[in-house]
C-alpha cells in the first residue's frame, strides 16, 4: 500500500496536475470531496426541478408518465454522467466541457468544437439558474396567496420581481467568498436530503386519504390538447430530465476541489444516483397524497405541490412545509451561480466572451471571481422577463437549459468515441464499458435534443408556443455566426496563462500554440489497471513524454 498523502501533499499534486493542462492555481481550494458531490447535488435539487415542473408533468402523461417516465430518464442520464465522469477524471478544470471537446478533438475541428461547447454550456447555465429561481418565484407566490387567504394573487410582474429579487440574493451570498461558500454548501448538502423526507414524512401521515397504486404508477392523464399518448409521455419527460441537470457543476468546481481527478467524477456520479432515487420516492409520495386530481392542477395559487401539501396537513402546517423546500430550493440556485460563474470565468480566461478581461478577474480578498457571479446574476434575471407576456415563456426556459447543458454534454463524450487514441485516462475509468456507455449517451442526448424542441400544447398560438427551437436556434447561429466572421482567426481553443518561469518549472517549455488541441504534449499517465491505486509519483506528474 502506498502512504497516504497529507493535506499539503494532495494540494501540491492538484497544483501540479492543472499546471500540466496549462493553468495556475488561481482559486483556493476549499472543497472536499463531499463538498464537491454537494455542489453538484445543490444543483439538481429535486426539490426545486420536481416542484416547478409538477404541474407540466401532471399535465402532459400524468402519474403514469412522472413515475415511469423519471425511471427511464434516470437510466440514460446515468449513462451520461458517467461517460462524463470518466472525462472529467483525465482532465479536471473548471473549463470543463469546452477544454475536454478541444483536447478529445481532431487538430482541425478543437477549437471549433471548444467554442461550440463553451457557448452551449454557458447558456444552458444561464437558463438553469433562471428556471430555479423563477421556479422559487413561484412557490413564494404560491405561499403568499395561502397566508393571505387568497386575497393576494401572484400576477406575473409580481412574480418576475421576485425572481429577480431572488437572483440578487443568490449573488450578494456568492461574493462572499469561498469559506462562506464551503458553509453554505455544507450544509444544503444535508439539507437537499433532509427537506423532502420531512415533507414526504408529514404529508404521507397527515393526509385524509391516499391515492391507489394503480393511480400512482398506470393513470394516464391528458391536459396537453395532443391526441397521441406517446408523443404526450415523451414531452412529459421534460420534467425529469430538467430535474436531472447541472451535475456538471462537479467538473466546474474542480480547481477549488482537493484531490480533483477522483473527488470531481465521484462527485458527479454520486450526484445523478442519490437524486435519482431521492426523486422517484418524491414524485410517489405526493402522487399517494393527491386528494382531488382536477383541483390540485386548477389550484388557485398556480402551484399543484402547494396545493397538496395544504389537502394534507393545512394552511399554516402547508407554509412551514413550503418554507423548507423553499430553503432546499434557494441553496439549488446558490449553487448553480456558482458554478456559472466558474464556467465564465474559465471561459473568459480563454478570450471566449465580450469582456473576457472583466469576467476572469479574481476578487483578491475573497479568492472568488465576483465580477463572473454578477454576471451570472444579470442574464438570469434577464431570462425571467419573458415571462411578463408568455404563459408557456418558463417551461421554454427549462427546455433551453436542457438542450443547451445537454448538447455541450455530447461534444466531447462524441469526440471521445471518435478520437479514441487521443484520451489518457485518468485515475477513475469506465474499462471496457467505456465506448458503449458513451455511444447510449450521445444517443440519447440527440433524442431529447429534438425532442423538446417540440411544442408541447396544442393547438400552437403565439403564446403558447414552445420557443426553445428559437433560442437554441438563436446559439446556432449566434456563436456559429461570431465563428465565421472571425472567431475562426482568433480563438485556438483553450490557451495557458502560465509565464515562461512556470512554464519551465513543469516542464511545458513549448509556445502556446503548441498547447492547443492534438499539441498539447501530455504529461505521463499511469493507467489505475497498472498501479492499481498507487498514487502518481511527483517525477511523473512534473515530466511529459515526447
């Protein structure tokens, strides 16, 4: 058995590692392991994804489509988690995604498939953290109209105020730095288990009457205006998949995350499972304790769990119940600001972004990219305002973030599968498994890819119609257009910011664009088949092969 590192030897090695992929320590790093899996699981948060799209799912298929329907989600989601987690072992860097699709691709096509990735996550994240917030928007809105008796009803200015609000909130605490960070994170790790098992708890044994299992798990309900059962249960599964997002936050956080190539993929993976199971026992327990089917969609405050949770144990119990998912829900946006902001940041250190020199910037007090979570802050309120005009603006939302997330998933797990020789594994790997895992991934990524862009009411108006095809469209043709006129010229893929003195202390001696794409000349790998737990020796981190 090899000896343990301490503290300080695992730091060095971290530090060591993200020098060969061409970076500085610039961000402190303040997470462990479990605090990385906390990111991540923030992030997903049934709570809030299960809550905010509770009504679209009983809508859209009903119980039959949210039980079953999250099942199959979760499999293939599972699938994509891993294919990444294997990436994200071989290379962590709060880059991610884009570093990865620039390093697994062909020299001609890296930094094309970098930029595409980079633009596709970053608005995914943007979309993820407005449907968050919004979504707490709502469930304020809804606690509101209780605990006024109904005499305060939530119009949609007063909801976008909210929201926007809520955003404010999300990065006044990110600005606070990394150890306020850590606490925060610290404990909505617990709390992201803890709320819905209190919820799920009280409203199973206060409510009057339970569903029967065949209405749980086989009625099929219909709100949609589409005739065709199937094509209404595969929209339906918007609800799961947008639950079922951001634990990519895992790879974001990497360089603020002790022991990154192993804390970083197990995060990851442990992530999607505990809210995979988590999420189904949510979407059944409050299926049993449905009192009334038409009244909870009708529900006079607009939102179906409150409407549920108030059936059951009543007005007052109901707030107190809707303020904890609430919490669990603040810490879900909490996170995934941070996480965007580290995507921004590690963005913009590449010269990605209008105003890259801004974005990057590191608040030297408190060791966090601040200038990055305003940004962050800024276009998710942005994205709350279509909602002024639109009834279906936040379920387009949801679906922007998606596809956008999920696309930048595909690239590089897609140019992994075609460019085998180029991927050096890291400490954790998939072994045989690896190639058929990513092709069930990329497969179904290009699934619901089309699948929600398609509208998912009928008939289709103009304000009900699905917008994400425009919005995804809008990404298209935004960064691919930025990428003709000049992008192409300029933007070599992910660059180092290392100077020529520690440059040579890690032994990268060659010029930038050397480092680029199939240049990089990569450190020596030691398979975990062959040392088969044995930590990587400091000679072997510091010196590449030729």
């Amino acid at each position: 058995m090899p000896p343990k590192l301490t503290a300080e030897e695992i730091a060095v090695k971290d530090a060591a590692r993200l020098n060969e992929l061409g970076y500085k320590q610039e961000l402190k790093r303040e997470l462990s392991s479990i605090g990385n899996y906390g990111v991540a699981l923030s992030v997903v948060c049934i709570s809030s994804g299960l809550t905010s799209l509770f009504s679209y799912g009983l809508n859209t298929g009903g119980p039959v489509a949210m039980t079953w329907g999250w099942v199959v989600v979760f499999f293939f989601t599972l699938m994509v988690g891993l294919a990444m987690s294997e990436i994200s072992s071989a290379y962590p860097t709060s880059g991610g995604l884009y570093w990865w699709a620039a390093r697994l691709s062909s020299r001609r096509y890296a930094p094309f498939a970098s930029w595409m990735t980079g633009w596709f996550n970053l608005i995914g994240q943007f979309a993820v953290t407005a449907g968050i917030d919004y979504g707490i928007a709502l469930m304020l809105g809804a606690v509101i109209f209780i605990g006024t008796n109904g005499n305060w009803v939530p119009t949609p200015g007063a909801t976008t105020g909210i929201h926007i609000a809520i955003c404010v909130t999300h990065g006044i605490a990110n600005s606070l730095g990394p150890k306020v960070m850590t606490r925060i994170n610290s404990f909505s790790t617990w709390w992201q288990v803890i709320a819905p098992t209190i919820i799920l708890i009280v409203i199973a044994a206060k409510a009057p009457t339970h569903q029967p299992g065949s209405f749980v798990f086989t009625y099929y309900n219909n709100n949609s205006g589409w005739d065709s059962p199937v094509y209404v249960v595969l929209v339906g599964l918007l609800q799961a998949q947008f639950t079922l997002t951001g634990y990519d936050s895992s790879a974001h956080m990497s360089e603020e995350t002790h022991n990154a190539e192993i804390s970083g993929p197990v995060g990851m993976t442990m992530a999607i499972i505990v809210s995979g199971i988590m999420g189904w026992f949510f979407i059944i327990g409050f299926l049993f304790c449905i009192q009334d089917l038409d009244t909870t969609i009708a529900s006079a405050s607009g939102f179906p769990v409150m409407q549920i949770i108030v059936d059951c144990v009543g007005s007052a119990g109901g707030i107190v119940l809707m303020v904890i998912l609430i919490l669990a829900c603040w810490f879900c946006g909490f996170a995934s600001v941070t996480a965007n902001s580290r995507m921004i940041y590690a963005f913009s250190r590449d010269g990605a972004m209008p105003g890259s020199q801004w974005w990057h910037l590191i608040d030297k007090k408190r060791q966090t990219p601040v200038n990055a979570v305003w940004l962050s802050v800024l276009v998710a309120s942005l994205l709350g305002l279509p909602s002024l005009g639109n009834a279906t603006a936040f379920s387009a939302v949801t679906s922007v973030a998606t596809i956008g997330l999920y696309i930048s998933y595909a690239i590089p797990i897609a140019a992994k599968l075609v460019n085998k020789k180029q991927f050096k594994r890291g400490p954790l790997h998939l072994g045989p498994a690896s190639d058929i895992i990513g092709a069930i991934a990329v497969l179904w990524i290009c699934f619901i890819t089309v699948l929600f862009v398609l509208p998912p009411v009928s008939p289709i108006t103009p304000v009900n119609m699905n917008y994400a095809c425009l919005a995804i469209g809008a990404v298209i043709l935004g960064a691919g257009g930025r990428w003709i006129v000049d992008a192409r010229i300029w933007f070599k893929g992910p660059t180092i910011n290392l100077s020529d003195e520690e440059r040579a202390h890690v032994h990268l001696e060659r010029d930038e664009q050397d480092m680029q794409a199939d240049d990089i000349e990569r450190p020596k790998t030691v398979d975990s088949d062959d040392i088969k737990g044995a930590e990587v020796s400091e000679k072997e981190i510091a010196s590449p092969t030729a």
